[in-house]
C-alpha cells in the first residue's frame, strides 16, 4: 500500500513537473516562432483552396521571417 501511494506521488510529481515545463516552452514557440492556421473562403484561390472545393487549407505560419524583415515578393501574408 505504501509503494502504491509513493508510485502515485511521483507519477503525479512528473507529470506537473514535465507539464509546467511543456506549456511555457509551446506558448513561447506558437508566439514567437510560428503557429498553425486554417485558411476558409475564396479570397486566397488559386493560390490556397484552389478550385471549387469547400474544403479548407492548413497553413504555418512563420512568425520568424517576419520580425527579421525578410517578406519577399509572392509572400503570402497573414494578419493575426
């Protein structure tokens, strides 16, 4: 019985322990680095969507390329 509470002790201990590491280290990569984003609608066809599918595309977008100035021509750009 006492095994079985010092097993559940440090199950428990490591999994707050790995999540209180894991959420600021993925809060930090999706606002720093890049995050993932459905694009819906018309508005971006040919490039995205293409065709008269009503199926949605899966973006990521790269946060880093654009806090170090390097947009390029033909870019698509996103406002978030």
């Amino acid at each position: 019985m006492a095994q079985a509470q010092g097993f559940g002790r440090r199950y428990i201990k490591a999994f707050f322990k790995g999540f209180f590491i894991a959420v600021p280290v993925t809060v930090t990569f999706l606002d720093r680095v890049a995050c993932v984003a459905r694009v819906e609608g018309a508005s971006m066809q040919p490039s995205l969507n293409p065709g008269e599918r009503q199926v949605s595309d899966i973006v990521l977008l790269n946060h880093w390329s654009i806090r170090n100035y390097e947009v390029k021509r033909g870019d698509i750009v996103s406002l978030v």
